[in-house]
C-alpha cells in the first residue's frame, strides 16, 4: 500500500468516526430535549384527543384543554370560538406544538347549526393559527379524509380549517383519518366506536348500515403517528392515515362484537357519502407506521378485552 492510500484509509476512518459521533450527538441531544418539549392539545376530552393525550403525556410536557366537559382534572378550559381567551391561554402556556384536534364532527349537527358549526370548526381554527404565529408555535392539526370531496357543512368547515392551518409560519401537519375505531379514555361521547363500545357494555341493539363504504382509521395509529412527526420534525405534510381496505359500519361491528357473542343486524340506510380512497403513500413515503385492517381489528379486540 502507498503512502498516499494509507493517508487516504486514514482518513476515511476519521471522517466515519466523525460522522458516527455526530449523528449519536443529534440522538442524544433529541432524547434530552423531547420531555422537555411543551405541546398544548387543545380538544383533550374529546373521543380522539382523549387518547392522544393519554398516550403522549408521559413522552412530552403536555398540557391539555377542554370545552364543557372536564375529563381529567388537569385540563384548562378554552373555547375556540373566543379569540382573547384563546391568545391568553396559548401565550400563557408557550407551547412548541399545538395539536388541534377540538371541532364539532357530527355532520347531521353541523347541517343544522351552521353558523354555529362554522364558528366552531373554521373561526376556531382561525383563532388557534393566529395565536400560534404570535408564539411561532407548529400545528399538527386533526382533519378528515371528508375534505376530499366536501359535499356537507362538515366536511367544508374542515378543508376551510385546512387552508387556515397551513398559515402557520412555524409549520403544520395535517392528518387526515376516515372513521376513527379504538378504545379511548373519553368512552361516553357519542361516537362510532363508542357506539360498538356501548353494544358490549350496555347491550345496546347492534344494527349497522352496509351502504357506506370508507377505510377505516385506527385511533391508536393517530397517536403513534403524531408521536413520530414530532420526533422527526416532519413539517409541511398532509397525510391521509386509514387501513388500505374499504369496510362498511356492518363489517366492523361484525369483525369487533362477535368476538364477545353478539348478533349484529345489517341495515341498508341507503348512504351516499362519497367513497374517499386515501393512499398510504405518504405515510410510507415519511416512514411512518401503516396497519391493515386485520391488524387495526386485533389490536382493538386486545384494547376492549383488556
Ligand atoms: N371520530 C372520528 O371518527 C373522526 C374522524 C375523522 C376526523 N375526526 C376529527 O377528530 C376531532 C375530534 O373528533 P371526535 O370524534 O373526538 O369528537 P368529539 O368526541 O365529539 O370531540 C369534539 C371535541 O371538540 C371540543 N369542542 C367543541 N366545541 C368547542 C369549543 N367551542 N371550544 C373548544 N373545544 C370545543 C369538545 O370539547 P368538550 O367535550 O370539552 O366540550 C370535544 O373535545 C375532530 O376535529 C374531528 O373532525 C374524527
């Protein structure tokens, strides 16, 4: 070997070492300071929050909020709708994140209130993303695959929030479920897993419609997912995050409640909310976690039975 080759293997070896203390550096360095990040998620009582919050508050310095109703003792009320008490809370608190998840998503409601669906869904996401830039604070913001093909109240408030969140100047993410299935702290609200919940608790009838066909989003995925866009600082995406196959209301009640022996009976409630296929592309493209629908199924069994 020349000098010049051993000069040169020396230094290959240097810069590896280099580059391998670095990057255990930048690890080290993230471990550290992520219990330390201050995230606020604003709609923590809800079906969908409630969760997220549970199983990020042990990982992050988190701080919850709620409207009427007070699920952990902790939470501090807000109301979206009010922009001083909003600007109050979000300079008080200074978080880093703001997860966004509060909105009223029951579509027959907001067909009927509009106004009012409007104030809350759209203004109230208005209200966050302009106190979020007074504190340069990122918004990982909870949306719906129904923005896609908006044809109710619901689904346009939800893409106005959408267009609103991505004036963020910190950043965004937008995470787009379809129907959220799985267990979550908040058991009571009038959701659709907490409805298959209810058969099994309270043996409620369990009559299911066959006519609407969407892919279904598993309620613990959202949380992992958001626990990753945090740890890898992804920023200025938006992702549809669903199973790849498409399942009526019947086929899920099915697959959940005759593990626990009850009948489900199938109704056609001649449903033509539109079918939204949403890919799992870019979930894969960010490295993030995807699940079929056999999996979302198991683990959910797992969460009830325990
Ligand atoms: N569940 C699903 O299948 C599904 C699917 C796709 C997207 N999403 C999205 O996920 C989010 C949560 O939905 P969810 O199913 O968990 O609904 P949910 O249980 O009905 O929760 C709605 C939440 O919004 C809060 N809220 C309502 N008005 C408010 C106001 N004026 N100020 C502050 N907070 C207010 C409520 O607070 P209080 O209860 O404290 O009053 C509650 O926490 C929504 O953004 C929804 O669009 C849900």
């Amino acid at each position: 070997m020349t000098n010049i080759q051993i000069i040169k293997q020396r230094y290959l070896k240097a810069k590896r070492i280099i580059i391998k203390r670095d990057k255990f550096k930048e690890e080290m360095e993230k471990q550290i300071d992520l219990p330390k990040m201050k995230i606020l998620i604003i709609g923590a009582s809800s079906y969908v929050g409630a969760r997220i919050y549970s199983d990020l508050r042990n990982k992050f310095n988190v701080t919850g909020t709620y409207n009427k109703n007070k699920l952990f003792k902790e939470l501090i009320k807000l109301d979206i709708t009010n922009s001083k008490e909003v600007i109050e809370i979000i300079k008080k608190i200074k978080p880093e994140i703001i997860i966004h998840v509060a909105a009223n998503p029951n579509a027959r409601w907001c067909e009927q209130n509009q106004k009012l669906a409007k104030g809350i869904n759209e203004n109230g996401t208005k209200n966050i993303v302009e106190a979020a830039n007074l504190i340069n604070a990122k918004i990982i913001f909870i949306s719906s695959d129904r923005v896609a093909a908006p044809i109710n109240v619901y689904g346009k408030t939800k893409l106005a929030s959408e267009n609103y969140v991505k004036n963020t100047k910190k950043g965004f993410v937008i995470l787009r479920p379809s129907l959220v299935m799985g267990l979550s702290p908040n058991t009571t609200n009038d959701r659709p897993f907490n409805r298959i919940l209810k058969n099994i608790t309270e043996k409620t009838p369990a009559i299911y419609d066959t006519s609407w066909k969407f892919q279904p989003t598993y309620l613990g995925h959202i949380s992992e997912t958001i626990e990753l866009i945090i740890k890898n600082k992804i920023n200025k995406e938006i992702i549809p995050i669903s199973a790849p196959e498409l399942k009526t209301r019947f086929d899920i009640a099915k697959d959940i409640l005759s593990k626990f022996n009850i009948e489900v009976v199938s109704v056609d409630n001649k449903d033509k909310s539109p079918v939204v296929i949403g890919k799992q592309d870019k979930l894969k493209e960010l490295g993030l976690p995807v699940y079929s629908y056999s999996e979302i199924i198991d683990k959910i069994l797992k969460e009830i039975k325990k």
